[in-house]
C-alpha cells in the first residue's frame, strides 16, 4: 500500500527561530555592546574635562604664586643702611664714592659660599677696613629655610652694628644642607658670640623682621642672571672665582685695581 504524504511545514531558518527577527538587524548583544562602548566614551569624555579644568586650575595657581614672587615689596622692612628695597648691605667706602664696587652674592647655608669666604674674607676685610672699595653683600635665599632665617638674622645684626662679625661667625658654625640648624635659638646664640645680647635683636631674629628684604634679594638677583652662589661681581662685572683656588685672591686684587669702565 502505497504511503502518504508529509503535511509538515518547512522548517524555519536557524537565525529567525533563534532572534525573532530578520538577519539584516543587530542582535540583542550587539545592541548591549554598542551602549557600554558610548557609556564608556561618554565617560572618557568627562574625565578629559575633569582634567583639563584641574590642568587649567593648576596653571592659574602657578602664574598668581610666581607673579607674586616676582615683587619686590618696596616697603619691606631693611636692615640699618640699606638704601634700597632688596639692597645689599654695603661696608668700606661708601656707596657713589667712585671707589670699586664689589658685590657678593651668597647664601649661609652654601658649602661653596663658605668656602670661598675662607679663600677671599681676609682681602674682603682689607678692603673694607682700607676704604678702598665698596664690599656690598648680598645675601639670597637659594637652599631653603635655613638660608631665608640665616640671611634675615644678618640684617639684625646690621641694624645691631655687628654684620661683619656675625656673617662670619654663620660660616663658622655652617650646618648640614637642610638639617634645619640656623634655627631661631641658634641664630640668637651666634649673636651673643659677637655681642649682640640685646633683647631688640633677640626679637628681630624671633619674629624674621626681615625676612621679606632676603626673599626679595633673591627675586632680584634671579632678574639680574644670578642663580647660584657664590657670585661675585666687581664693578658690574662677574668675576669667576672659584672657592679654595688660591688664583682667586690675586683675580679679586685685579679686577678691584682695574679701572672701572
């Protein structure tokens, strides 16, 4: 006997039973994917602003910090005879006298600057003692904390009429780099080593009375190219000595002999 036909309807194509949909459209996971790849971009998009404001934030900061670090405050307190606003501290002949002028830049807390003091501070007294120059110091703030209390507590000892004796003594008893030792106490001891026992300059060095004046020192020897220490300059020239070189004694002696001009 002969068998029948099959009524059954041709079976669906694989993709359309398993989707619901024609194959032309995205799945259901692509779909998924394409949102977390525009979440993930959304994301990326708010961190750069994020960024970029904390950047321009950042910038603006830095620009407002250096420009006020580049004034020199023209009412600053100074130390006894300093004519100017981050002036020097001039000793020997006076300042216009058409004496040589040799200018020292340096800092208390300099190895460097410690070790040409004991190469040229004895001609540097000469001269000053002579009256046969202008021996203008100049003390900046390059190696920290210690250098700013130091340089400020030399300005007390000008206005107490000891600067002399009391910068040489800060050589003498120089600490480690950055250990801290030119602290308010000890700055104070070395005053009473060269006589100043009064209770003004205790309280110069105590509240830094001129703190701002080596600050601003150092703001105008960075505007006139010097940016290390020790520097030298005589007559307006920089002289390059170099601490312990005992060629350094007879090149000061020479450039301070040499007409100005």
């Amino acid at each position: 006997m002969a068998r029948s036909k099959s009524t059954r309807a041709p079976a669906e194509p694989a993709a359309k039973r398993r989707t619901g949909t024609s194959t032309g459209g995205p799945t259901r996971r692509e779909r998924v994917e394409a949102m977390q790849a525009e979440q993930r971009r959304k994301e990326r998009r708010i961190r750069l602003i994020a960024a970029v404001a904390v950047l321009v934030a950042f910038v603006g900061v830095v620009v407002l910090v250096q420009s006020q670090r580049g004034r020199i405050d023209q009412t600053a307190p100074r130390p006894a005879g300093v004519t100017e606003a981050a002036g020097g501290i001039a000793l020997g002949a006076p300042v216009g006298s058409g004496k040589p002028l040799v200018e020292l830049y340096e800092d208390f807390s300099c190895p460097h600057c410690r070790d040409l003091e004991a190469t040229i501070g004895p001609t540097l007294h000469e001269l000053i003692d002579a009256k046969s120059a202008t021996v203008m110091y100049r003390p900046i703030a390059i190696l920290g904390d210690d250098s700013v209390r130091a340089g400020a507590a030399s300005g007390c000892a000008q206005t107490g009429g000891q600067f002399l004796a009391y910068h040489d003594t800060l050589y003498a008893n120089q600490p480690a780099e950055g250990s801290g030792g030119f602290s308010v106490d000890r700055l104070i001891e070395f005053g009473g080593q060269v006589g100043l026992t009064d209770a003004r300059f205790t309280q110069c060095v105590t509240d830094q009375t001129y703190r701002r004046w080596v600050q601003d020192a150092t703001v105008a020897a960075s505007q006139r190219g010097v940016h290390g220490t020790p520097t030298v300059f005589v007559n307006g020239a920089e002289l390059a000595l170099v601490p312990g070189d005992p060629n350094a004694v007879t090149m000061l002696r020479d450039a301070v002999a040499k007409p100005a001009g």
